[in-house]
C-alpha cells in the first residue's frame, strides 16, 4: 500500500502537467489568434497642444497635417547600392533610418558636362545665362498659360489628383512671345501607389545659346545616366533607391529646341519616366 | 475511458485558447507603442536677430504686392540666411526631423531650399529662401525637439549681392535682400503677424514665428 503512494503520486503529478501543458499550449494558441503583444498599436489619436503658443489650427485650406500611417516595410529589391554600399531595402520603420543615406548622398560629386546634347552645370550661378533673352514682357503665376504649348508645365496626367501646385512662373518677352515656364509641385501620399510625399518640379525653356543649351541642376555624377525617354536622348539621374524614389531624380532633355528640367524627389524611377514620357508628349 | 481523456485535454486546451484570447486592459501597452505629438516653427532667417522688414506678406512685393505667404527681409550682399527654428515634442528630447540644404536654379530667380523631412523620412514640406546661394548643397542637419522647445539655429547659405538678369528683368529683385517663403500648404502662415514693413522684429523670439506645422507619431 505505502509503495503505491509514490506511484500515485507520480501519476497525480505527471497527468497534471499534461493538463498544464495543454492549457499553456491552449493560452498561446489564443494570444497568437488576436495578435498578442504584436498587435500594431492604436491609430493616432489628437493629442495635446504645445504648451507655451497654442496648437496649430487647420491650414488656411482646413486641412491639418498628419503623417501617413502604413509605413512600409517591404523588401523589394535586395541587395546594395553599388555607388554607397548601402542597403536597398532599409527598414523604413525605423527613425533616423535615411541619416546614412543622407550622408552617403552628400558627398558624392556633382556631375558637370555635356550628355544627351545638353550642358549640365551646378546651380545656383546667378551669372549664368541659360534662358532666351529677349526685351522682357512679364510674367503670370498661372501654369494653365503654358498649357498647349511647347512650354506646357501643367500638372501631368500621371500625378492628377494627386499632387497641388505650389508656385509656377511662366515668362514673356516684349513682343508676347513665351520664353519659358516653370512649375512646382507637392505630391501627397498615396501608399497604394507607393508614394510617400514629395515634389515634382517642371522647367521648359528656350535656350540662351540654342547651339550649345545649358541646364542649371544639381545631379550627383553616379546617379546620371543617359536613357531614352519619349524616343530621344535623356540625361536621367536616378533615384538612390529607385523602387521608392526616395531622394531626388531627374531628367533633362533636349529637343525640337527647348529644354525641360524634370526634376523630383519621392517618386520611384518608374513613374519620373513616365512623367517624363506624359510631359514631353504634346499635351 | 480514452475518449474521455481527449476530450479533458481537448477542454483544457480550449479554456488555455479562451484565456489566451481574453483582452488585458490593465496590462500596460507594448513597450514601443507611443504616441506623440510635434509642433516645428519655422522662424525668419536674415543674419540679425532683430531683422528689418522690408515687405509685409506677398507673392512678388511689386506695388502693390501680389498675394502670397513671402515675406522680404533686410539683409546685405553676402550676409548669412539661417535656418531659425523651434521645436516641440510631446514625449521625448532630440531630432524631430531632419533639414537639407538645396541649390536652385529656376528661370527666373536663384533660391537655397531646406528640404524639411520627419525623422521617419515623411516630407513635411520646405521653406525657400529666394535670391540667395549656399557653399554646402545637399548637407542635412537636425532639427531639434523637446517637451519645453529647443531651438535650432543653422547657417543654411547667403544673400546673393546680385541676382541674374532674367529675375532683375522680371521686376523681382531691385537689391540684396532675403526673400522667405513656404512650399507646401502644410505649413501654417502667421498671417496676424509681420504686418509692419520698416518694423525691426526679434525674429527668434517664440511668437515670431513665419511658418509652423504640427504632426502626430505613432511608434
């Protein structure tokens, strides 16, 4: 009798921790069923205003700034940037996570020279001449002006509803002739798309020397290529990350004697080309 | 008898599923969950702490002005344009985005822009400094944040001493002056202020801001 005690026991003990297992088993089945300490936190509330001025009301057009919400994650690409041996695929949840990207960026040479038949040069020379001169005839703000033109800098059909203007700038000579025009644009989030904000900048002109046309514009040397775009020749700086666009690309062309600056930041490599193809394209 | 243990183990599992799906509302959230607000002003840039002004709120400060959110600042050949800024955040101390310097060039007058973007990457706009250079395109700096402000104060390039002809002969620039605007409708304007051309305002003081935004983080 006293030696089956143990052995009760035993089994007493051993049934117990099935049962425990079980329910353990039971208990992370369930707290894996609705996301446990996983689960992605609340959607972002309003919250207090800074203490020493009050919180800023809506913009004058009502809408108030709030940030996108699905922050992407997805590796695309893989691999690394040849040019910085950086990832392709930075984890984009991360704060600071586009501080080395930066950098790397910064110190990479601009490019000067002449490709696709356009002089490229560093901008912010105020002594250089780039644009038609011509007895000067004014200016309006309006981008519709240019629209129908060979210096169309309206909004292109790609980025409909999905951009606004900022500023724009279309020029006449004396005799009502245009000479050129140039648009801005910010380009809201659209993660269906892809896109995490950014801008779109146009800039159409007739050269000041139409034997050797020059574009004022910043492009890193190793992010310049030259492509076909629209069935011509292209200088095209390509997006760091091309998949996601982010930092700046470009493409300049020169054709049927204007120039267009297509400049942007945000928008994937895919979609500046398509831009590209929409604004070159008689609109 | 078997059938009667799997069914005990069977129970037992569903009670452990049950508890396991059960709501923790005393339980505190994940340790990185956290909402937070931002407020970013964005202050004038001419080099003088108590700056002139030269033009009240306007697009081109022709006479009389065209509308706009631009305001016109004294500032001489050559002078410093700053990136004067104050920040605010909800929870933590430090960066609550990041500013980077931008040449540009369009057809009619010569900007530096600082390319304002969050410390998640998310672009938050700029703010263009017109008729003036920069010596370090392309360099980010911080834009600082706390619970009781903290103020960043960069010098971001100068005013140029001439502008190019296509911008003087489109009636834009007369003389060296510092020209500051938004790009984005993000930015808030501080319309009821700044309405005194010839006025000397301390730009940095914590009212005088020009532009400001607000944004929330969740992370």
């Amino acid at each position: 009798m006293n030696e089956r005690r143990p052995r009760r026991l035993l089994l007493l003990a051993g049934s117990l921790g099935v049962l425990a297992l079980f329910l353990l088993g039971g208990f992370i089945a369930g707290r894996v069923l609705v996301g446990g300490d996983d689960a992605a936190p609340a959607a972002a509330e309003g919250g207090g205003a800074a203490p020493a001025t009050p919180s800023p009301a809506a913009g004058e057009d009502g809408r108030q700034p709030a940030p996108p919400r699905d922050v992407p994650v997805a590796p695309t690409v893989g691999g690394n940037d040849p040019v910085t041996g950086l990832p392709l695929d930075p984890d984009r949840t991360k704060p600071f996570w586009a501080l080395p990207y930066l950098e790397a960026e910064a110190r990479l040479p601009f490019f000067e020279g002449k490709l696709a038949g356009v002089t490229i040069r560093r901008a912010g020379d105020p002594s250089l001449e780039f644009v038609r001169q011509c007895p000067p005839g004014g200016y309006t703000e309006d981008a519709a002006a240019s629209q129908g033109t060979p210096f169309d800098v309206t909004l292109p059909e790609l980025l409909r509803g999905a951009a606004e203007p900022v500023r724009a700038m279309v020029l006449y000579c004396a005799d009502g002739t245009l000479r050129g025009a140039e648009a801005e644009y910010f380009v809201h989030t659209a993660p269906e798309r892809g896109w995490y904000g950014g801008s779109l900048f146009l800039m159409r002109y007739e050269p000041f020397d139409p034997a050797e046309p020059v574009a004022p514009v910043d492009l890193r040397a190793p992010r310049v290529r030259e492509m076909t775009v629209a069935g011509g020749p292209a200088v095209v700086a390509v997006p760091p990350l091309p998949h996601i666009g982010w930092h700046d690309g470009a493409v300049v062309v020169y054709r049927d004697g204007i120039v267009t600056v297509i400049r942007s930041a945000g928008l994937p490599l895919a979609d500046l080309l398509v831009l590209a193809e929409q604004v070159l394209q008689p609109r | 008898m078997l059938t009667v243990r799997r069914l005990v183990l069977l129970a037992v599992f569903g009670l452990g599923v049950l508890l396991g799906a059960l709501p923790f509302p005393s339980r505190p959230g994940p340790a990185g969950a956290v909402t937070e607000n931002v407020t970013l002003q964005v202050h004038p840039g001419p080099a003088a702490a108590n700056a002139v002004l030269n033009c009240s709120w306007h697009g081109a400060c022709t006479s009389p002005p065209t509308p706009g959110s631009a305001l016109d600042w004294n500032n001489g050949p050559n002078a410093d344009v700053r990136w004067r800024s104050w920040g605010w955040r909800s929870v933590g101390t430090g960066s609550v985005a990041l500013g980077t310097i931008v040449q540009e060039q369009g057809m009619t007058c010569t900007a530096v822009a600082v390319s304002v973007k969050d410390v998640f990457n998310f672009p938050k706009g700029s703010v263009r400094y017109s008729h003036s250079g920069t010596w370090t395109p392309g360099w980010s700096f911080s834009i600082a944040g706390s619970p009781s402000w903290a103020s960043t104060n960069v010098v971001v390039g100068f005013t140029l001493a001439l502008e190019n002809q296509t911008c003087i002969n489109s009636g834009l620039w007369t003389a060296p002056h510092l020209h500051q605007d938004r790009v984005g409708t993000w930015w808030e304007v501080n319309w009821g202020n700044f309405l005194s051309p010839g006025s000397s305002y301390p730009v940095f003081s914590l009212a005088n801001w020009q532009y400001r935004q607000s944004w929330t983080w969740n992370y």
